[in-house]
C-alpha cells in the first residue's frame, strides 16, 4: 500500500483521535479550525486509506481481573517444509511458523505476538489474573505446542509507560 502523504492538518487530527476517539466531528474541526464537512473528508480519506485503523475501548487489565502481565519469548523447532515420516517417505506440512502463528490467534491470554529477529523466533504479550493462570497457559497451551521448543518469561513489575499513540513525524 502506497505511503498517503500527511499534512499539518492531518497529523492534528490523528493526534487529536489518538487522545479521544470518541470525540464528535465537529469537536475535532473545532479543535484544528476547520468547517466539519471538510474535516469529515480528511477522517474518511484516513480511514480509507488505513492510516487510522479501527477506533476501540482501552480496558484497563487490572479492574477486569488481569492483574499480571507477561512477555514470553518463544523458540521454534526448526524443521524443513517438507517433512519426513518414520519410514523416511516425504509429506508437506505446514511450517513450525504457521502453524504457531495460526494458533496464537485462538489463545486469548496472549494479546500481541510478533515475529523477531535474534535467537527467539516471536514474543509474546500475555495478560492472565495471576500467576496460577499463567502456569496454566504455560503448561496446557504454550508447552504442549508441538512447534515450541523453549521459552523465556519476565512478568512486568511496574508499568512506566503504556500509550497507543504513536508518535507523528
């Protein structure tokens, strides 16, 4: 997808949406001087374009019950495309990577997942109410994944920063 090209204007109004997305048309051009149909363009032509992306509810995870919070890096097993079985005989599978990333989408413990670079193959964001859900998630999902073969968890101590904004250069 082409990079759209952002004016002074435009970076208002993603900085303004990124603070309160509930904000009505008309308090947004208000807030960067313009008419509300032509503000309304510009919202649309973002959101056309996927600049902005979806507009949601942040939940703070402490007051639902998701009071410890995890990053787990996650090693692979390193196995070719194309398999062999006991008898030697070539079968096609799918990947250790696939199959992985098409079962991290069905846990919802795990909030983010990225591909990385270095000696772990993806980190996780996991949000779980304690440490024995946690244990659980380790030992009944994440372990018994035939594609793992190491993990590494830190549990966050203290939150210092957490924003969705991203910055607009």
């Amino acid at each position: 997808m082409p990079k759209i090209v952002l004016d002074k204007t435009d970076r208002k109004i993603l900085a303004i949406l990124q603070a309160d997305g509930r904000l009505s048309n008309q308090d947004v051009a208000d807030r960067v001087s313009l008419s509300p149909s032509p503000c309304l363009r510009r919202i649309k032509r973002l959101e056309e374009a996927g600049v902005i992306r979806q507009y949601v509810a942040l939940l703070d995870p402490a007051q639902i019950g998701l009071g410890l919070l995890a990053y787990v890096n996650v090693r692979l097993e390193k196995h070719s495309e194309g398999s062999s079985n006991a008898a030697g005989a070539r079968r096609a599978t799918s990947s250790p990577h696939t199959d992985f990333a098409l079962s991290v989408e069905h846990w919802p413990e795990v909030v983010a997942c990225y591909a990385m670079t270095g000696e772990m193959d993806y980190l996780l964001r996991v949000h779980v109410e304690d440490m024995d859900h946690f244990s659980r998630f380790m030992m009944q999902t994440l372990l018994s994944h035939p594609a793992v073969a190491d993990v590494k968890s830190s549990f966050a101590l203290q939150r210092i920063k957490d924003t969705t904004a991203l910055p607009l250069v």
